[in-house]
C-alpha cells in the first residue's frame, strides 16, 4: 500500500511539473526574444495608441498592432470596427498590453458612464497572438497552455466573481442581508453564461475579463480575475 501511495506521489509531483514545463516554455522572460522583425514601425512598440480623442469628459485611447502582415490586418481591422462603436459621451476607453514570451495580450477596456446616474457598465474585448506563429491564439488553445480545460477555468471564474462578492460584503458596499450573492449578480449584470468573457495574459497570469456594473458612487475600480 505504502509503495501504491508513493508511486501515486511521484505522478502527481512528475505532473505538476511537466504542466510547470509548458507555462515556461509558452510564458519565459519576455526580454529573451526579439521581435521586431515582425514590426511595421521599428521605432514603436509591438502595441501603441494610434489616437486619443476627447468626448465630454471622457478620453478614448484606440491601440494599434505593429504587426506586419496580414495578421496586423485582421487585428487592427477588428480594433476599428469594435472601438467605433463607442464613439459618445460618456465612454471612456483605455487598453492594456503585455508580451509574455511568444505570447503578445492585448485588453481594450471600455467605460459607459451613461447607462445609469450612479453606475458604469464596463465592457472588454481582449486579443491574444502567438508570434511566433503570427496567429491568434483561439481560448482553448490558451488554457492548454495552463493544463486547463474550459469547464475548470470557468469553474476558477465563478469562484471569482463570488470572492469578489465577498470582499464588497466585508468593505461594506453591500449588506449580505439586504442583497445576497443572487442580488448581487443580478445587480452587477454578472450574467450565468461564460460566451461574454475575454482572456489575457498579464506576468504569466491568466487574467478572466467579464462584462458587468460597477457602482461609480463608490469610485469602484475595474475588476479582473486572475484563474490560478
């Protein structure tokens, strides 16, 4: 039984690194590789803003793929397409980026400040390219990275959105009593399906993304959830 037990040990420990193995591979220090070959503009980075304009109060910040090809074409196409939507009052757009090895992340996060007085609802659209490819790295592709099927990473991100319940009972934005995790959900617009949630790679981190309210009376940041 003893050597049962050990021989299960040594598989756990020999999968655990072997998964340890493949987010190394996929995700090493990013300053190890050059690819500026792969640039339009060699004087700018593989991400930049192409524009920055001013609606109201608000500013709107549109990225850019420096990516040579058609690769930067599709890409780039889908930013135009996807930030025009947005071009009113009230709506603030930024972006984050992030090379982690061969993987190049893009997050472009959008603000509406107008859906309601005191409340934001916050929109995402994230693009994730393999550059060593020069292809787009499609979601199940990417949890096979982390040694995770969609069921466990949707599974993580559910338990996220509850601990984030939980941290605004204990700061006090919400009286558990008075609105419950089920309130909560359908307050925030946290809808049950998963089709509206986008992916990003930020230090080796898989990062969840999913539309939802925020309360702007409370200054509430924009909230993500990191899948470990």
């Amino acid at each position: 039984m003893n050597k049962y037990k050990k021989n299960i040990g040594t598989f756990v420990f020999c999968v655990i690194v072997f998964i340890a193995i493949i987010i190394v591979y996929f995700f090493y220090d990013r300053t190890t590789i050059n690819y500026n070959s792969l640039k339009i503009d060699q004087s700018k980075d593989l991400v930049y803003t192409a524009s920055k304009e001013q609606f109201d109060f608000y500013f709107q910040y549109k990225p850019y793929f420096n990516l040579k090809g058609e690769l930067g074409k599709v890409l780039n196409k889908d930013i135009e397409d996807f930030v025009n939507t947005f071009k009113e009052d009230n709506i603030g757009i930024t972006y984050e980026s992030d090379l982690n090895g061969k993987v190049l992340s893009l997050v472009i996060i959008v603000e509406d400040h107008g859906y309601l007085e005191s409340a934001n609802i916050i929109y995402f659209r994230s693009y994730n390219v393999d550059l060593d490819e020069e292809e787009i790295i499609d979601d199940d592709t990417l949890f096979s990275y982390y040694g995770m099927e969609r069921s466990e990473v949707e599974s993580k991100l559910d338990n996220g959105i509850l601990n984030f319940y939980n941290e605004l009972v204990d700061a006090g934005t919400y009286n558990s009593k008075e609105c419950d995790y089920k309130c909560f959900l359908e307050t925030r617009e946290f809808n049950k399906e998963h089709n509206d949630v986008y992916y990003f790679v930020r230090d080796g981190k898989l990062i969840a993304f999913k539309p939802y309210i925020a309360i702007s009376q409370k200054e509430e940041e924009v909230h993500d959830f990191v899948i470990e």
